[in-house]
C-alpha cells in the first residue's frame, strides 16, 4: 500500500526532481523519504534526509524539500494497530528513460511489471 501511494504521487516527485536537473544537469543520488503513517492514514511527522544524515543523498536542498511537500500529501487507509513508521528510498539519475522520466522508485520495475 505505502509503494501504491507513493507511485500515485510520482509524477510531484519526478517535477521536483525534474526541478533540480535544470540547475545541475548531473544531479544524481537518492531521498530517503521518512515519514509517520497516523492512526487515521494521515502523514504525520515527515522529512526528506539529507546528505549529513545519509550519504549518497542528493544534495540539493531545495529538492529534497519539494520532495518533503510531497510527502506531506500522501494518504493512507487507517493502519491497523496504530501509526506506522516508514522510511522510503528513491534513486533519482538523469537519463533514465524519455524527457521528464529520470526519477524512480527505489525497487521499482516499471508500469504493469507486477510484484509486491
């Protein structure tokens, strides 16, 4: 469910991602996308780690806080048992794919490749 949601919103991703590549075309690395799943689905608490935090991170901060924005408009069914505690890699690289497409989830395999 939490990967559905976050697919849905993609394209937000992407657009910030898409963002970042116009001031640094080389722009590459990952978000680890924290964030707190409350009893009602809701994100609660949320960030977008940065490099000091997790190495590899993309360094542009004003990506990673579109990216945080994002987040912050997820919605989820009502966890079972209480909240829930997510942390959620994204690769970001330019040149994958066609114009506007260089941002996937971490694990992802494309539109209908099935699996969990």
């Amino acid at each position: 469910m939490i990967q559905s949601e976050v697919r849905a919103h993609f394209e937000q991703v992407r657009a910030c991602y898409d963002d970042g590549l116009k001031r640094d075309p080389k722009l590459a690395g990952k978000v680890t996308a924290c964030f707190v799943i409350e009893k009602d689905g809701a994100v609660g608490a949320h960030k977008v780690a940065g490099p000091a935090e997790d190495p590899g991170t993309i360094p542009d901060p004003v990506v990673r806080d579109c990216i945080d924005k994002v987040l912050a408009t997820l919605r989820f069914p009502a966890p079972q048992g209480g909240i829930v505690s997510v942390v959620y890699p994204i690769r970001l690289s330019p040149g994958d794919g066609p114009p506007g497409a260089g941002a996937a989830p971490a694990g992802a395999r494309g539109p209908g490749a099935g699996g969990p």
